[in-house]
C-alpha cells in the first residue's frame, strides 16, 4: 500500500456508514485521522492497495475472518477490574434489597447478569467475585458475557492477567479467585464456571429466553448517536425482570433519553415494578 494514499471525503463517508450500519458506531469527522490509522494498519498486514479495494472486500468479495479483523481494530476496548467501584460496592450494600425487591432470585436460586461489552473480560470477572462473596451460597451466578471483538474474547476466555492489571484488585480476592503462574495470574476455575462469553453485536435481535436480574453495559453506548443510544436503552429495559438492576458508565446518563426506569443514583437505574420498594442510601 502506498504510505501516502489519501482517504478523500467519499471514502471516509462510505466506511463511516458501514461501520455505523453493522457495528453501530457512530466515526464522526473529527476522527477522520483516527479512521484513516486504523485503516492503513490493515490494509498494510493484508497487502491491499486502495481504500476501494478494501471496502469491496468489506461488502462484497471478502471471507468472514476479514470483518473479524476489521471489527476487531475499530471498535474499542477499555477495562479493569472493579472500575467505578462504587458499582460493585451497591451491589454488596444493597443485598438484601435486591433479594426483597427481586423475590424470583431466591425463588428460583439463581441470578442471571448480562456484562455486555466485556472487553477482555475484567468486569465480569469482578462481578462473578464480588456476587459470589456477598450472595448466599445456595444461589446459582450465570453472567452472560458479550463483546463483538473476537480478540478481546480469547483473552477474557483465557483469563489471565499481568501484575499491573490485578494490581487493583484487593489481596484477599487475589489469593482467594486467582492462581500465581510465574508473572501472571490467572482466574480460577470456579470463578470462570460462572460465566459465559459470547460474541455478540448489540445491532443484533436480543435473542435471550430468560431475561436478566442486573445488565452491566458501561461506557459503551457513549460510541453510539443518540438515535442508537435510546434504541438500546428501551431494549436492555424489555430484557431485565421488573426490579432489574442497569448500571451504565460514568461518562453516560439517561438524560434527554426517554426510558421507564427509576433512577436510583448516578449511573445506576432499576425497572419499575408493581410491588413497588425502594432502596436505602
């Protein structure tokens, strides 16, 4: 590939308007630069010449694995463990409201979690340990977790970690949920058990059976326009229990969405219920 090519305004707009398509992000121009990078980044490793060439291999002549390697270097993947802890810490607080407010978990001795975005699967991981230290031992943890990234998915699969990614995490959890191999650590079987990681894009239909007792989708939807924004806003509430739990991202709100939740406190939203309740600060 020429090192020089230029991505005119045409070219820009029709990658634009296929990763808004199929991927739901919305590139606006300021990050043309950012776009053109990333292109010429994979254009170089598959050898090909021009950005038409490679957007008609995009949409009409390439195999599977190239929009896995396209979807895979645009989309963005941030994460730790126990960011915006003060999540985690309502959870454990609020345990008992949870279970009062949500009599199906105790019914049924099961609680179902959606992490959706999970990255390289930090943030379940966190909840898996977090919910298996405060829920009692009788009930069953399934966290579903997704990303549209393949790449992120084989590292959260693999679950293991450098020193200066669990530096974060508190030693008890450490010792407890993790296993020293040389300069890494490495999640325990009991603790991966509890979660399931698919490969999903939030474009797609919710297929889910059983909805969710709690959705975790934090600092994702601010890659989305606002039109995106509330579409999935009203989808992640059609998909958790009355009483559900949804926490979003520091960096997003459901101001000027229109949405039924009841907002509990920043960043955090619950689904309204008939049986009414609340939560204590």
């Amino acid at each position: 590939m020429d090192p020089t090519n230029h991505l005119n305004e045409g070219q820009f707009q029709k990658f634009s308007r296929l990763i808004y398509d199929q991927l739901g992000i919305h590139i606006q121009s300021v990050k043309k630069e950012m776009l053109k990078t990333k292109l010429d980044k994979l254009m170089r490793q598959q050898g090909i010449a021009s950005y038409d060439e490679y957007y008609q291999r995009l949409t009409r002549d390439g195999k599977p694995e190239d929009w896995v390697r396209f979807s895979d270097e645009i989309t963005i993947n941030k994460t730790d463990f126990f960011r915006e802890n003060h999540h985690f810490e309502f959870i454990q607080k609020q345990l008992q409201n949870i279970m009062d407010l949500n009599p199906r978990i105790q019914k049924e001795g099961m609680i179902r979690v959606w992490s959706a975005g999970c990255s390289t699967g930090e943030e379940p991981y966190t909840l898996a340990m977090v919910l298996r230290e405060t829920l009692p031992a009788a009930i069953q943890v399934k966290i579903l977790a997704t990303d549209l990234s393949h790449r992120v998915l084989v590292a959260a699969q693999r679950g293991v970690y450098n020193a200066a990614d669990v530096a974060v995490i508190n030693p008890y959890y450490l010792q407890r949920y993790f296993s020293r191999q040389r300069d890494a650590w490495k999640v325990t079987q009991e603790i991966k058990d509890l979660i399931t990681f698919r490969q999903f894009n939030l474009m797609d239909h919710f297929p889910f059976q059983n909805k969710f007792d709690m959705i975790f989708c934090r600092n994702v939807m601010i890659y989305f326009d606002p039109q995106t924004q509330q579409d999935l806003v009203n989808r992640f509430y059609d998909v958790l229990i009355p009483g559900g739990l949804f926490f979003i991202g520091h960096s997003e709100s459901l101001t000027n969405k229109r949405h039924h939740f009841q907002y509990l406190q920043p960043t955090i939203y619950r689904k309204n219920t008939k049986a009414g309740g609340r939560y204590i600060s």
